[in-house]
C-alpha cells in the first residue's frame, strides 16, 4: 500500500520466517487460487466488484479512502485472500485436513458488502462462510473476530442473516467505531465484547469465557471461521490492547473445543491485522501451535 504503510509485505514474510522452526515441519502448504467469481458474488455485488476492477492501477498507486490503497498486484492478492479462504473450507470441510490457517493480505474484515476500508477491499472470512453454506450445505457458521479493530464489515453483512452468528473482541472506542454491547443484529446474532484501552489477557479471557463462548455454545455452529487478527498484542502500534502471545493460543484452543463440540472440528482461520511483526510472528506461532496439536 506505499512506503510506511503498517498493512506491508514484510507481514507475511514474517509469519514465513516463524514457520520455517522444525515444529512446523509436518504442516500442508498450499498456495491461495484465485477466487471464483461466483464466490465472491454470494457477498458482494458485481456492481462493486467491477468498480474494485476498474480502480487498480496499471502502475503507481490509487487511493480508494486515507487508509486503503491499492497498487498493480493488489486485486490479485485480494482475489487470492478470498480464493484461500474458500479453498480452507474446501479442505476442513471435505475432511482433508482437521483445520486450516489462511495466512494472505490485505485483510478483509472491514469490507462491507460494496465499501472498502481500513486496509480491506473483500471480505474473506464473509466469502468463505457463504462458501461453506453453498458448497459444502453448512447450515450454520460461526465468524470469531479477535482483531482489536471491530469488523464492520463482516458485522453489516450478516446483520439480517439468523443463518450466521458473527462475534467479536476488540477495542473501543477504536477505528471504525462499532461494536458495541447493543449492536446485536435482527436475529440476536451479533455478539460484541469490547475492550476498553489498556486490557489484557485477563480482560480478553473474561470476555472470551462470560459473553462469546456461551453464546458460540448455544448457536452450535456446524463451522467455526476465525478472523484472525493479532494487532491486540501489547507490542503492536495501532491500538492499545495488553494481550500476549499465549493469549491468543488460549483462546484459539478455546475455540477448537467449540469446534470439536458442534463441528467435527471444523475450523478455518484467516488472517487480519497485526502490525508488530515481533507480536505477529510470535501470535500467529501461538496460534499455530495450538491448531496443530503441538
């Protein structure tokens, strides 16, 4: 996105370099498709997908708002962030592999169904949960968002859908500015926990444990989407939140139990923020951990 642009390259490089220690040896690697369009119609318009099309620069750069840009190789990165996210639940769902981390960028959970912002251009975990339902006849989808910034966008396109129970952690008052307790949706299937500046793992864990998991429990979800960001690690620049990276696997075995309770397990994680490539690297190692069982 440009020279000093927290939302850079060197993200992933980093999650790379962390994966490369021998503990990581037996996971499967594949590489993120293209996603189909039709994919991508279950959540946003053609109308929209068209003007993402037409805004991507032959060369240089081209500011969609203050804070999302796109360069040449933008719209393919983004088409292969959804692409990978529908190929995880290809993989969880079919029984190929227990669960799956979709480690791309740009993010996506601030994408509304025809708006991009903060960083976000199409939204990933939404397109991958629309896939799970379409292709693979998941009733219900469970979306957990432990990004410090709240996810707008998965929360407008699932606000009117009983099918989808959208959940979140993050702080507040913080960019975009939603997520309160009383943004809950038309069904009663928005679950917001905000934190407030300066909370840590026992906050996170508190919130985690009294309002989202009950509320994860009670849906039953048939699969389990992480939208994993991890900028609310202590170290990160763009917010205020104290957790750690044990925090972050605490709650990702958290959620595996819910998986294992309603889901055969199933669960797809894709990543989001995480802006400190220290905390990033160190989270996202917790995170794996966890998921692999080691």
């Amino acid at each position: 996105m440009g020279n000093g642009h927290p939302e850079r390259p060197d993200r992933l490089r980093a999650i790379e370099r962390a994966l490369e220690d021998e503990a990581f040896a037996h996971l499967i690697r594949l590489e993120a498709p293209l996603a189909a369009r039709q994919a991508m119609l279950r959540v946003h318009p053609e109308s929209y997908i068209a003007e993402i099309e037409a805004a991507s620069p032959v060369r240089g750069y081209a500011e969609l708002d203050g804070d999302t840009t796109m360069c040449p190789f933008t719209l393919e990165a983004a088409m292969r962030a959804a692409g990978g996210a529908c190929l995880a639940v290809d993989e969880v769902m079919s029984g190929t592999a227990n669960n799956a981390f979709v480690a791309m960028r740009p993010p996506g959970h601030h994408a509304e169904r025809a708006t991009a912002m903060g960083f976000c251009f199409f939204n990933s975990a939404a397109v991958a949960a629309r896939h799970a339902q379409t292709a693979h006849g998941a009733g219900r989808v469970a979306i957990m968002d432990f990004d410090v910034h709240h996810g707008n966008g998965t929360q407008d396109i699932f606000w009117s859908d009983a099918s989808v129970m959208y959940c979140s952690t993050h702080q507040m008052p913080l960019y975009p500015g939603t997520g309160a307790v009383g943004e809950r949706g038309d069904y009663d299937n928005i679950v917001n926990a905000p934190l407030r500046r300066g909370d840590g793992g026992e906050q996170f864990r508190a919130a985690m444990n009294e309002r989202i998991l009950p509320r994860l429990g009670a849906f039953a979800p048939d699969l389990l989407i992480v939208s994993a960001g991890f900028d609310a690690h202590r170290l990160d620049p763009l917010a205020n939140l104290n957790l750690v990276e044990e925090d972050f696997g605490w709650a990702t075995a958290k959620l595996m139990d819910q998986a294992d309770r309603s889901a055969g397990g199933r669960l797809v994680s894709v990543l989001e923020g995480g802006y400190d490539l220290k905390g990033l690297s160190l989270s996202v190692a917790a995170h794996m951990r966890r998921l692999m069982g080691i």
